[in-house]
C-alpha cells in the first residue's frame, strides 16, 4: 500500500514535469475506478466516459497545483464529483430546482449486470441505490465501492463530516428496508 | 437502537479512534445485541458490493506532443503560480535575497567616529541676531505707541488749559467792567460834589 503510494507520488513528480507516458500509467491505474464512481453516479456509460476522460484531462492540466502528491485520490474525486454535478446542472430540465436522479441505463437491468452474480439480487441493489438521494448515492459510492474514509469524502463532496456520516448512515438504513424483502428470499 | 459504548457503524467502518475501537471492540464481544446490528451491516454492504465494477469501454491515454506541451520555463513558471506554498517560499527568498543586497550595498556608519563639527560661534551669532531684531522692533513698537499716547494726553492738557485760560479771561474782563464802571460813578460823584452848579437842588446823590 504504501509502495502503491510512492510510486504514485513519483509519476505525479514526473507528469509535472512534463513526462505524458508516466501521467498515462498513472491513468491506467485510476481510469477503471473513476469510470465506476462516475457510472454509478450519472448511470450512464457514454457520459461516464466522456467525464472520466475530462476528468483525467482536468487533473493533468491542475496538477501542479495538488500541493500534496499522497492526497492525489480525494483530489482526482474532487474533480470528478465537479464534473459529474456540472453535467447534472446542464441536464436539469429549465426551472426545476429538484435534485437530479438517474436514468436507468437503457436495455439493461443494471450497470455491470454480470451472470456471475444473483442477478435478482443485482436488480435490487441498482434499483436500492436509483431511490436514494444524489447525495445519499454519492456517500454510499464513495464509502462502499471507493473505500474513501469519511474525512476523504468530506473534502470530495465538500460537506462536513457529520453531513457525510448522517447521508451515509441514513442511505444504509433505507437500503437495509429495501433489500431486506430479497435478502429474505435468499437469493445470497 | 445501540448500546454500544460509541457508534457500532462508526466502529464497523473503522472509522473510530484506537481507543474507542478497543473499548467498542470489547462491548461487542459481550453483546449480542450489538453483534445482530454489526451482522445486519455486514449483510447490507455484502448485498451492495454484488454490483460489480465495470470495465471502462476505452481506455484513457494522453499523447505528447510539443506544439501543445508548454516550455520548461512556462511549467515552471505555473509551477509557481499554481501552488500557494511555492509561491510563499519564493515570495520569503525574494524578501531575503532584497535585505542582503540592501546589507551589503548600503554605507555603514563608523561607530565612534566623531560627529560633524558645528559652528557654535555662527549658529549663536545668527541666534543673537535675530533675537535682537526681535527685541530691537518690539522696543521700536512700544516707543512709538508711548509716544502716541504722551501726544495725546499732551494735545488734551494743553487744550482743557486754553480752556481754562479763556475762561479766567472771561471773568477778569467782567471784573474790570464793573471796577471801570464803579469807577466812573466815584467820578461823576466826585465832580458833582465839586461843582454844585451843576446840581442846582442842592441835593446830594
């Protein structure tokens, strides 16, 4: 871990230098966990990728100003979190003041719907989340899926930590109640 | 609800102190009631997690080429200007290269050695002078005032005294007219007595 942490640190001392193929390997290891966070938020697999490449493009052009190489995760998903909640204020409909909510990916039930696993569990689980605030989603995301402490994800979002804790803890309870019927059944 | 020592999901998450995390980690092993709400936690993130990850269908990749690529001293200079610290620090050894040059180039004072000489004799003889001048303009305006006021009081005795004089002339006039009349009338007197013809009746005046 903490190897992984230097040598991240070392390509980020290299792309601010200049150096396009070490910013390139630094973007193989964080593309595929960028492109998620951004799917499971805009539910979208074109505009998950349009943003993660903006996203990418943003954070090379800024790099210089990431004082500290070892925050380079929560800062990469500061930018991402910006991206993906300019392209919910474009989306808005004029005149709507309500928060933004997710199409469903057209022709399929889930994003990454996999035959490896219960796919009615799946379901439930995508569907779960598509009831939960923007916020409520984004917390579970960052904290489920991304492994972010809650610290982390209070510079991200740009929220104090007992905001992030209460989204959280109340995302976790609603998806608890929504799950509970399937889990019932047994389908794990 | 829990009755766990500090929060069960703050300890689930690992998201507690050392200290809190043993003290919960304790409770836990001793309630029941907290390990159903610990399981409970584990089953709805277990459920979670069954959505996987996707591939990203393309993957993201920069080309470098020079026209775009910005010159050494460019990157340096928003290097520079990107980073509040950076830009601190140079700010801080500009400050310090300034005050070294200024040391350096700047005349140092002799310590001991001795202070111009002043010329006591014209800076007292200027001083004299214009004290005098000074003294000399305000004996000039007091004489003068002195001497207005010695007019004055001498145009004002000088005219009460005519006054005066007029006046004694007045009276010494009329005196004279009434000696010079009774004067006249002993004459008239003394010729009648003189000469009785002219007083046929005898009678005495």
């Amino acid at each position: 871990m903490i190897l992984r942490a230097v040598e991240d640190a070392d390509l980020i001392r290299k792309a601010r230098r200049g150096d396009v193929e070490a910013y390139n390997l630094l973007i193989s290891r964080w593309e595929r966990r960028v492109y998620n966070y951004l799917l499971r938020i805009v539910a979208n697999r074109e505009d998950a990728l349009d943003l993660s490449q903006d996203v990418f493009l943003k954070a090379y052009q800024n790099l210089r100003k990431l004082d500290d190489p070892a925050r380079f995760a929560p800062w990469l998903y500061r930018i991402a979190h910006n991206e993906a909640y300019s392209l919910f204020r474009k989306r808005r409909p004029q005149g709507e003041t309500g928060e933004f909510q997710p199409e469903t990916i057209e022709g399929e039930a889930a994003p990454g719907g996999n035959a490896v696993f219960p796919i009615e569990l799946t379901l439930a689980v995508s569907s779960a989340l598509g009831k939960l605030s923007a916020d409520q989603r984004e917390t579970v995301i960052l904290k489920i899926y991304q492994g972010f402490k809650f610290e982390e994800i209070a510079g991200i979002v740009a929220a104090p930590v007992s905001t992030v804790k209460s989204r959280l803890y109340t995302a976790l309870d609603l998806l608890k109640a929504e799950l509970a019927p399937v889990k019932a059944r047994g389908v794990t | 609800m829990s009755c766990s020592p500090f929060d069960l999901r703050d300890y689930y998450f690992q998201e507690l102190a050392e200290n809190e995390r043993r003290v919960t980690e304790v409770h836990v092993k001793t309630c029941a009631h907290c390990r159903e709400e610990l399981d409970r936690l584990r089953g709805t993130e277990a459920a979670l997690l069954t959505l996987p990850d996707e591939e990203i269908p393309q993957r993201i990749g920069f080309v470098s080429d020079p026209v775009f690529e910005p010159s050494a001293f460019r990157r340096g200079w928003e290097s520079l200007w990107g980073s509040a610290s950076r830009l601190g620090f140079a700010s801080a050894a500009m400050l310090s290269v300034a005050l070294m040059v200024f040391a350096f180039i700047r005349p140092v004072p002799q310590i001991g050695a001795p202070a111009p000489a002043i010329d006591r004799t014209a800076l007292e003889a200027g001083f004299s002078g214009r004290v005098n001048e000074a003294v000399g303009k305000a004996v000039a305006q007091s004489e003068a005032r002195q001497e207005r006021r010695t007019q004055e009081l001498l145009a004002a005795a000088e005219k009460r005294h005519e006054l005066e004089t007029q006046a004694m002339m007045v009276r010494v006039q009329e005196y004279l007219e009434v000696e010079k009349k009774r004067l006249n009338t002993l004459i008239l007197a003394s010729n009648d007595a003189g000469n009785p013809a002219a007083n046929p009746n005898g009678d005495a005046r």
